[in-house]
C-alpha cells in the first residue's frame, strides 16, 4: 500500500513548517532514508526523509508552501497506484487545486489532459462568451488576475471553451509594466506605462487618466518613451521562509504589545577587569571552564540571577493571563545566515557561569550551522539580544511574544564619573577637575506596558546596572 509522508512536527510549539525545496520530483525512485524535502520553521530548517521504499507518485505542496503539521505532502508507493485512493484510505486531505500549483495536478490541466485523452471538449458545457455573458475565468486565473490588479476583459482565453486560464494572465503579466504595492491597491485606469522605478505603475499614475493596460491611451505620455534600464539595475528578492515568518512575527508582536523601552548604563570596569582576567588566565581558569567567558556570558549570568528577584519581568502574556516562571529560560539572539534565531538557555539560573557560557556557545554554534532542535528553540521566558559587538550604543529591542520583557545590550564606552569624596583628586586630564573617564555598558529594555509597569521595570534595570557594576561579588555569591 502505498505510503503517505506528512509534514513532521518538529517540537511540540510548531504548528506548520514551510517547504523550502524539493530534492526529488513526481516519478523518482527513492529509498526510506532518502531526503525528499527540506522545510523550516521561523527557527531551523530540517530535511524530511521518503520514510519508505518506492516512487514518488504525488507531491501534494509546491516550494514556499505553509503547511500544517501532520499533512500529507507526498505520496510515495509502486508504479501505477493510485495515490488518490491512497489519501481518500487514510482520511487526509489533497488541498485545493486552486490556490496549489502542482503542475499536471491541477485542475486546468487535468480537464485538458482528459479532453486529449478522450476526444471530447468542454464546449458544450462551457459556451463561449456573448456580449452580454461573463467572461468564463478560471478560479486561479482570476485570483491571480485580482492579486495583480489586472483586468480580466479582453484577455483570449487558451483554455477548453476559451476559458481564461492561469497561464493567459502570466503571459498578459509579462507584457505589462510593473505595478508597485500601492497600484495594486488602488482603484482607477492602468496606463500603459508608469513613471516610478523601472516604469513601475504608480497608485498616482492610476489616478491619472492616461488610458487602461491593453487599450489605446487617450493622451500621449511624456515618459512612455523613456528605456526602462536609465533606473539601473533593479534585484527584487521575494520574502519567504525563515525571514517572513520573522518578519509577520515581528509586526505582530508591535500590532499585539504596548512596547516601551527603558536605557541605562553601568559601569563596566569590573566587567572588563574580571574578563581579561580570565581570559589571561589559561591554566585554572581555562580548567575549569572559564577561559573563554565572554562580556555577554556575564550579562546572563547576572539576569539569571535577577530575575527570580523579580518575577514579574520573567513572564509571559497570553490572552487575559499572565503566567509568571520560577525558573529563568533565557534566550539569547543569535545572527545566522537565515535571519535571526533564539536558542533557550533552560534553568538559566540553576547553572554556573560555566555552564551558561558552554551552553550558550553550544547553541549558537547549532543556529548557525542549521542543527538546531525545535525544542532548543522554543520556551523562553526572557530574552537578551547584544548588538554590543557592533558599536551600537543604544536601540529598541522589539519584544519576543508572549515574554513582557527583552533586554538589550549596547556597547561599552567611556564616561565622565564624579570622583567620590575622600579619594585622591587626581583625573587623567591632572587638571583636577573632580571627574575620571569610567567605561560604560549600555542596556535597553523593552516591556509589555500592558502587564508591567515603568516603575518595577526601572527597578530591576536599576538592579542589573548594580549587579554589572559589582560583578564580582554576583560571582562570589553564586
């Protein structure tokens, strides 16, 4: 019988996974092992293997597609089975031929290959259209026709009865000026040409009347003559995969939060003092695991501690509930080629400083290089993003949903401190103006105004600059 692949759940908060690529197409022989497919989650990506011996006799998703876990996405038995029955056995649904390009598994041409197979057209069902009858558009003709904005009357339709099928609108498509986003949007006449980038259609260009795509433009336009390459060159790159399901992530958690940020620097001094020593330090410090401890591992360090101190920042909104956690799960920002991932530190606050820093050099590594776990990749509690290392000295981290806060790290730079009392009055300057140069790290945090409010956050904010600037005794306390 033949086998049904469906799309795996990679981890228990994933609910759908994009299909990236397929290695293999309708007709391949393939073995259990075989990799078929490589999908990804607004995570990490994974390859999908056949899970049976056979042919490939049914890809059910095209690349890009979002699909639901535990879906069927291939079918693969012997020659000549009958995949639909396949399907129909195991109760799992095909999705519909008019939103899935699957090549001679749509509609279109599967009423064409028929009409081939027996002689027989669809014209006496489908008469060709009179003046005062509808145009006959396909289902995915004129989804595509609306999405482009391209008007469907005077198109020659190329399917059974002259029915306007999917590819007469690519082909009008690619004799016809781009539109921008907002062109499509708006209402009014398409000009035959465009004045934005590259001749692009403007929303300002439809509100003029300069005559409708296809038709004889009523009044000459000056620019219609001008070649398209005097813009340059033009790379337009789709969003898809990892990077828009960032990106809707993103604008959601802005649409859903009432974000607010809080910055302020502590002095960095012991924090750099304690860090070269340990890195100078090859013999005990490397021993023990501290050989490599970075600015950032201390950062952790220090919220783990804080935040069973101050729970409510260690917390997530969900709906009308807040749930606040015991244990610190942090995680921490990670720039990989596919975007940005965050990796969860689990028992943040039950590890030493060592094993932080192993552990966040661990998970990072994984990000990067695309092994990363679903799990390893879900459940944090809190979150740190450093864009320290890039000289950045202050920027508004946007909140990773459903956490209430986010904390980001800035760069360290110097500044003026007043010299306390009774110390010698001598600056670097020897002008004895009262003020020594002190280096300074920076944090900006971002929290859900809706659960907390500014007071406890500048609390605990003031707490991790304390922290940071006596990092040696956060140490000796454990």
């Amino acid at each position: 019988m033949a086998h049904i692949l469906i799309m795996p759940r990679q981890g228990n908060t994933v609910e759908s996974c994009i299909i990236t690529d397929w290695k293999v197409k309708e007709g391949d022989t393939v073995k259990a092992e075989t990799a078929v497919c490589e999908v990804e989650t607004d995570k990490a990506s994974f390859e999908v293997p056949a899970g049976a011996n056979g042919i490939v006799l049914k890809i059910i998703y095209k690349a890009g597609d979002d699909v639901p876990v535990l879906q069927p996405i291939a079918v693969i038995g012997a020659a000549g089975e009958d995949w639909q029955s396949a399907i129909g056995a195991a109760g799992g649904a095909v999705p519909d031929a008019g939103s899935k390009e699957q090549g001679a598994g749509s509609s279109e041409q599967g009423t064409e290959n028929r009409e081939q197979r027996t002689g027989t057209s669809s014209q006496t069902t489908t008469p060709l259209p009179t003046p005062h009858s509808p145009l006959p558009v396909s289902p995915r003709a004129r989804n595509l026709a609306e999405k482009e904005a391209l008007p469907v009357t005077g198109l020659n339709g190329s399917g059974p009865g002259g029915r306007v099928i999917e590819r007469d609108v690519k082909a009008a498509l690619e004799t016809r000026p781009a539109l921008t986003a907002a062109a499509k949007a708006a209402g009014g006449a398409l000009p035959d040409a465009g004045s934005g980038i590259g001749g692009r259609i403007t929303a300002a260009d439809r509100a003029e009347d300069r005559g409708s795509f296809g038709q004889p433009s009523q009044l000459p336009t000056p620019n219609s003559q001008l070649p398209f390459s005097t813009e340059g060159a033009i790379t337009e790159t789709p969003i898809k995969g990892i990077r828009k399901v960032i990106s809707d992530k993103m604008h959601k958690s802005l649409a859903e939060s009432a974000q607010f940020t809080l910055n302020a620097s502590a002095s960095a001094a012991k924090l750099q003092e304690i860090r070269s020593r340990m890195k100078a330090s090859e013999g005990f410090c490397g021993e023990i695991g501290l050989g490599k401890i970075t600015v950032n591992d201390l950062v952790l360090f220090a919220v783990s501690r804080l935040l069973p101190r101050f729970p409510f920042m260690n917390a997530h909104k969900t709906g009308d509930t807040i749930k606040t956690f015991e244990r610190a799960n942090l995680g921490h920002a990670v720039d990989t080629p596919k975007g940005l991932m965050v990796p969860v530190i689990r028992n943040a606050n039950l590890l030493s400083l060592a094993q932080i820093s192993a552990e966040a050099k661990r998970l990072a590594s994984a990000c990067q290089s695309g092994s990363a776990k679903p799990d390893e990749l879900s459940g944090s509690s809190f979150t740190v993003t450093n864009l320290g290392s890039l000289g950045i000295t202050g920027f508004t981290p946007v909140l990773n949903t459903p956490e209430v806060a986010i904390l980001g790290v800035c760069g360290i730079e110097m500044k003026p401190v007043a010299i306390p009392k009774g110390e010698a009055n001598n600056c670097e300057c020897a002008c004895n103006c009262g003020f020594r140069l002190e280096p300074h790290i920076g944090f900006s945090l971002t929290i859900n105004h809706q659960v907390v409010d500014g007071a406890p956050a500048a609390r605990f904010l003031k707490a991790l600059c304390e922290a940071i600037a006596d990092i040696d005794l956060l140490l000796a306390a454990g």
